[in-house]
C-alpha cells in the first residue's frame, strides 16, 4: 500500500489544470456497451476507476484501449454477457451501470453487488424500481444482482421516489435503446447527468430534458462517436479548500466555471477572491477565511462529495462552522481522523460541528476517496509532515493529485508502504 507524506504550512500559488470528470467518464464509458461502433473518448482522467471499468468492459470482450495518455477508444460490437473480471465490480458503486446497459443490450443481467465508497447504506432499490416499470424482474441474493426481461425492456413513465444520480443515469442507459417514450420523473440535475445524456446525443440517441424531467425516445441503433468529457467540478472544488488552507493563489484551467457555482457562493462568502474567466478560475487568498454553515443537497446545492475536504478547511476558519449532510447522512467516518491531526470537530445525527484548530501533523488514515481527499487538505495546513495511509481510495478520484500539488509549492510525495 502507498502512502501520502506532506510537509504543511506551504502557500499554493500557480495553475492547475483540472482533468476530465470522474464521475462522468464512468457512466459514459459503460454507456459504450450500447454502442457496436468505434467510440472515441477524449479529456479521460487516469484513475483507478476508470482503469478498473475499462478492464470490466475488457473482461466481457469489448475492445477498450488508450490511444494517448487521455483518449480512450472503445468498440463493444464483440461484448458477451459475461464478465470474467467480477472481483471489479463489487469495487465501484459505478459498476451499477453494468445494470441498464446489459440489460438493454443482453436483457440480462448477472453481476457482484457494486461496491464503492464506504460512507453509509447505499441502496440501489430505486434502479430496481425503475427497471421493473420497464419490465424488468430482479432477484437479490446475498451480494448478487439478478435482472432479466421476457422479451426486451418496455418504455414507461418512471418517476424516482428520491432524487439520485445513479438511478437517473442507469434509466436513461436502460431507454436509449428501448422503442418507444420513457420519461423519467424527479431526476438528478448534475451537470455530468447532462455529459452522459450529451455523449448518447452524438451517438444518434433522442434524449431531451426537460427541467426535472428527462424524455427518452428510444432509438434502433446507436454509432460511434468522438466525445470529450467535461472538467472535474469536484476536483477543482477541492484544490479551493486545499487554497483555502494555506493561502496563495490557484489559476484553475480547463473548467467550466458555471458549474462550480454549487459552491463558489459558500468560497466567496468566506472571504476567497475569485475572478472568473471562460474556461478558467483564478482564486487568492491572502487572509485567514471566515467559517460558516453548509448543507449538502443534490446539484444544484453544495456537493457532499466536497464535504470533508470542506470540513479540513472551516478547521483553518475563523470561527469554525458546520457541515449538515442531507445525501448521504452517516458520511463522517473522517472525523476520528481529523480529530487524530488535532481537529476540535464533533458529529451529531447528521451534522459536523467544526471549531476552529491549530491542527498539527499525524498519522492518518483515508476512509474513502472524499474522506482522504479531505485529510489531504487538513496535512497541507498542519505544522510538520504528516502520512496519510491507504493512499489507493484517493487515487480512484484524483488525476496527478502529486504532481499536481508539487507544482504549485505544496510538499507532497508518495512513497511504498509495509502494509
Ligand atoms: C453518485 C456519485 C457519488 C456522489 C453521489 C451524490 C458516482 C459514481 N458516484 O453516487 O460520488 O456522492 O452521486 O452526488 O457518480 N439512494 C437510495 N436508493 C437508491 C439510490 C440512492 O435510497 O437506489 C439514496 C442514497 O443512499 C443517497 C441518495 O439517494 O442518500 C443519493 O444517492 P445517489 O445520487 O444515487 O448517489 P450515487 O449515484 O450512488
């Protein structure tokens, strides 16, 4: 296992150049199973996520490979409906789009229970839902998934009982090949939500939304296509709570500014100054910020895949603040670690109480990818060179976080563990 060693207390000042989303390369390159085409797929973020979906799809016969170090080409027409490498699977919670796609494409599904970040209970029970108003029967046994149709899914008015990404994104996966109209009720309005429903556009897909409705008008076939994959809201999020941290100043290139607005209102109220450009962001801080209070909520709210790294950074705040978590409600499992560095923060029910610390240096462990993004942030700031352990959760998100880091002043570098 690696391990992370940074010496804190460094100003950041220099450009960063954020990658290609996460969140959105996942679902999109699983999206390819519906495509027998080639799918060229550009702006692809080098993280273990991503290399573990290419070798699910590689596993199952599809041709999945790297024509440069960010581009992907994809070609499904040979995929079986069999996945040789299934100890994948229950790594990623993403691995639940293996659900919608092989359904439509097989109309049978047969695969581990998706794994993913350990933050609390996340069901799947609203995909299952959904797909059963499509026609669909599942069986779940232990930490197996069964789904199958008769004949082939059916087209239906789907209304999610609570607003989520992964279930919004396997219905329309599910229906872009199905004939008829699906509508899709009550669905996630994140921005890489509208990246899968774009990248399926370019493939001849009719898809159209309509505020939160998502229309689907299934269609017989879909073709290749050359498809980039839009910045990484959450990344360039994070590198602000690193800023925050110690001060200095970030050029944030290769964005789209208007999507970072879930959270930039909350920077700017604590007193970051951020200029805003086309495709970039330039953020300084030159004095200690001022805490508040936060709610996490679906997009457009504040993101709770910010909210430990957010919780690093009110540590280092004036007045300290709260974080009230209303997605995933048992997300605090980084508390005891932040405590470990000397963080005064406490969680009750579902609410983090931040006082503000002088948090120093210790040995840490990365709970999850955000949790460990977010220990990263509270090292930076803490006098002294910390570890942070389990190096691995983090790197399933974060492009070159190193590299990255190194070049902008931060002394930060990994190194083999014993464990
Ligand atoms: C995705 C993201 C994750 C992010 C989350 C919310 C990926 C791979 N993961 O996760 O990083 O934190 O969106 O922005 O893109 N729920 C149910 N039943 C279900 C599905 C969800 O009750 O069938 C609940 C969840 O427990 C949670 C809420 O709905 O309380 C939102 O979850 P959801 O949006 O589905 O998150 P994911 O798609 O798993």
């Amino acid at each position: 296992m690696e391990k992370l060693l940074i010496t804190g207390k460094q100003r950041l000042y220099g450009e960063i150049i954020i990658s290609g989303m996460k969140n959105s390369a996942l679902p999109i390159i699983f999206a390819c199973l519906l495509v027998p085409d080639d799918c060229i797929i550009k702006n692809i973020p080098h993280v273990s996520d991503v290399e573990n979906s290419l070798e699910i799809l590689r596993s199952m016969g599809v041709k999945a490979e790297f024509v440069d170090k960010n581009t992907v080409l994809i070609n499904a027409k040979y995929a079986k409906n069999e996945i040789a490498k299934m100890e994948l699977v229950s790594k990623m919670r993403a691995s639940s789009y293996l659900m919608g796609t092989m359904l439509s494409r097989f109309g049978k599904v047969d695969i581990s229970m998706p794994g993913g970040c350990n933050f609390g209970a996340r069901p799947l029970d609203l995909h299952f839902k959904g797909f059963e108003k499509m026609g669909a029967i599942f069986t779940e046994k232990s930490d197996k998934i069964q789904i199958k149709v008769n004949k082939s899914l059916k087209c239906s008015k789907i209304t999610l009982d609570k607003i989520s990404v992964g279930a919004t994104i396997n219905m329309v996966l599910a229906s872009a090949l199905t004939q008829g109209e699906t509508i899709i009720e009550n669905v996630a309005l994140e921005p890489h939500v509208d990246d899968l429903i774009c990248f399926l556009q370019h493939c001849g897909a009719e898809i159209v939304r309509k505020n939160n409705s998502i229309v689907v008008r299934g269609v017989k076939r879909l073709h290749g296509t050359e498809y980039t994959i839009m910045p990484d809201t959450i990344e360039a999020l994070t590198y602000l709570t690193y800023l925050g941290i110690t001060g200095g100043y970030l050029n944030l290139k290769g964005i789209c500014p208007s999507h970072l607005e879930c959270a930039t209102d909350i920077f700017l109220k604590i007193g970051m100054s951020i200029n805003f450009a086309q495709r970039s962001i330039l953020a300084k801080v030159d004095k200690q910020l001022t805490g508040t209070d936060v709610t996490t909520s679906p997009y457009p709210g504040f993101p709770t895949d910010l909210h430990p790294q957010f919780a690093s950074l009110l540590s280092f705040c004036k007045g300290g603040g709260s974080i009230t978590e209303m997605v995933f409600p048992t997300r605090f499992k980084y508390v005891y670690e932040l405590q470990k560095a000397g963080v005064q923060i406490y969680n009750r029910d579902n609410i983090a109480i931040i006082n503000e610390s002088k948090p120093h240096s210790a040995v840490l462990d990365a709970t999850d990818l955000r949790a460990g993004a977010g220990l990263v942030g509270v090292a930076l700031g803490a006098e002294g060179e910390s570890t942070i352990n389990n190096v691995n959760y983090i790197v399933r998100g974060y492009e070159n976080l190193v590299e990255k880091l190194s070049s902008v002043g931060g002394k930060i570098k990994i190194i083999k563990g014993e464990n």
